[in-house]
C-alpha cells in the first residue's frame, strides 16, 4: 500500500483481534495529518479493510464496530465509523441508516463528507432498500442531511443503469427551492451536473422544465448545472435554457447565468461568445456582460 507502513496497520488488526478498541482508534489517530487532523483517506480505507477481514464471517462482530467508532466523539473514528456501515449495513440495517444519518449530520465538515460518501455508496449497492430513507432525508431539518441526499444522488448515478434515472431525479427535485447554502452549492452544480454526465438526454429535458419555473431557487439551479464539467458537451442545450433564463432580472438568477455562460466560453468561445454579443442588445445583457468582462474575448 503507498504511503502506508504495515507496523501501524499490524498494531491496528492486532488492537481489533483482541477487542482492545481505545488501543484501535489510538493506533489510527498517531497517522493523523497536521493539515486535515485525521488521518489519509488510504489509511482510513486500510483500517476498514482490516476489521472487515478481521470480522469475516461474524457480522455481529462487524455492526459492534461500525456501532462503536459511530458513538466516539473523535473525527477520525466517526470517518472510519461512515466506511465501515457501507459493509455492516446488510447486518442491522435501520440502526446502521441511522447511524449514517447522524454522521451526515455531524458537526465536523469532513465526517459529514464521509457520511455523505458512504450513504452514494449504499444508495448504489443496495438501490431498492435504501432509497425510502434518502427520500426521508430530503425532508430532513437539518440542512447538512439534505445535502447528503446530493452526495447520495451523485454516488448512486450510474449510466449502465439507466432505470434509476427517473427515481434520482425524484430524489433530487424535492431539493430545487431549497434555499440552504449547504444543499445549493451541492444540487444543481455537483449532483445535477453528475445526472447531465450519465443521463445526458433526460436531464436536460429536466432542465428546460425547471427553467420555466417562476421560483427563482429553481431557476437558479437550472443555470447551475451549466457550471458543471459535462454541461461543455452540451453548448447548443444550454444556451437554449440560459437565454430563457437570462432576462431574469432577479440578480440570484442572472449571476448563476453569468457563471454558466463562463464555464462554456472556456469551452467553446466560437459558438459562445458571438450569441453573447447578441444578448448585449437586449433584456439578457446582464449576464452575457458579465461573462463576456470576466472572459479574455478575442478581437474581431
């Protein structure tokens, strides 16, 4: 394993073996970095392999210790706690969802990162079973679980299955008008821009519909999956749905196009850049102004 010495790994199985969990977690927490204060994600992901390979074939043994490192106060525990649920999961499933649920919840940003990675990884392994309780999250009150329903979206979409295309969408739609900082920044620009990826045709279907929204949340996150990486690939689609959102004067609206119109002149100045030029005539001036003053625009 690069980057990972086996001494500290042969102490951790050895501390795990022998149930000595304060020695376990004490072991891992020594690899922690001076940057995150937890240890590297390759550690973290070689000391879940090693309880699951020192838990084979005891399942009860796997939920005692994805329940325990789940109950300590430190970051590191709680991380290793989100990885280790993916594989007790199928052992004590409504306790591991609620185990989850409060790491997506908690208030250290990178567990909830964790817990946001670890509820894709279900909602991908276990699709049926678990999505009735990520659409319970998507009600959620707090604002970091209903941002985990984003990360789950995102892990969950997979272009060989096109049959969950639909159900991700009914996931993610509820989100739309959520003013949160936490679910904006992750819905529209992250989670949708993942579904644009894998299921091209129907989200921009989505997408036009949501353009046509009077609420200007939803409006926003219409533009916003024109931020994304994969929207390059899609500049005729998009400039359609931005010039419709364009003349929005609310300025939530019009500045998510303006970032939209940025990301695909870096794509495709020849097609781009003209049609902005265009708009500068009309209602839409605000954001092909914007984008056209924070783009370097060859001369005619």
């Amino acid at each position: 394993m690069t980057g990972i010495t086996q001494d500290w790994l042969d102490a951790f199985t050895a501390h795990i073996v022998a149930d000595d969990n304060l020695r376990a977690l004490s072991a891992l927490e020594r690899r922690s970095t001076g940057h995150a204060g937890t240890p590297k994600a390759e550690d973290k992901r070689a000391a879940t392999a090693a309880v699951v390979r020192a838990c084979g074939g005891r399942p009860e043994a796997l939920a005692h210790w994805a329940r325990w490192f789940a109950e300590q106060p430190a970051a590191t525990a709680k991380e290793l706690a989100a990885m280790l649920l993916v594989h007790s999961y199928p052992h004590h499933q409504q306790e591991a969802l609620g185990l989850l649920r409060a790491l997506c919840d908690d208030a250290h940003w990178e567990v909830r990162e964790w817990g946001g990675s670890a509820a894709g990884e279900l909602l991908d392994g276990c699709f049926e079973e678990v999505y009735p309780e990520v659409e319970r999250w998507a009600r959620d009150a707090s604002q970091f679980v209903r941002r985990a329903v984003c990360l789950a979206v995102r892990g969950a979409t997979n272009r060989r299955k096109p049959e969950r295309c639909q159900p991700l969408f009914r996931l993610a739609e509820p989100l739309l008008p959520d003013r949160a900082e936490e679910v904006r920044r992750n819905l529209g620009p992250f989670a949708v821009g993942k579904l644009l990826e894998h299921y091209p045709d129907q989200t921009i279907e989505h997408v036009r519909r949501w353009a046509q929204s009077a609420d200007e949340m939803v409006r926003w996150n219409a533009a916003m999956v024109f931020v994304s990486a994969a929207a390059r690939a899609h500049t005729e689609a998009a400039l359609e749905i931005l010039s419709r959102l364009a003349s929005d004067r609310r300025r939530l609206v019009w500045m998510a196009v303006g970032s939209a119109l940025r990301n695909l002149v870096k794509r495709d100045p020849e097609r781009v850049i003209p049609a902005l030029r265009g708009w500068l005539a009309d209602e839409r001036r605000l954001p092909a102004a914007l984008a056209l003053r924070q783009t370097t625009v060859p001369e005619r």
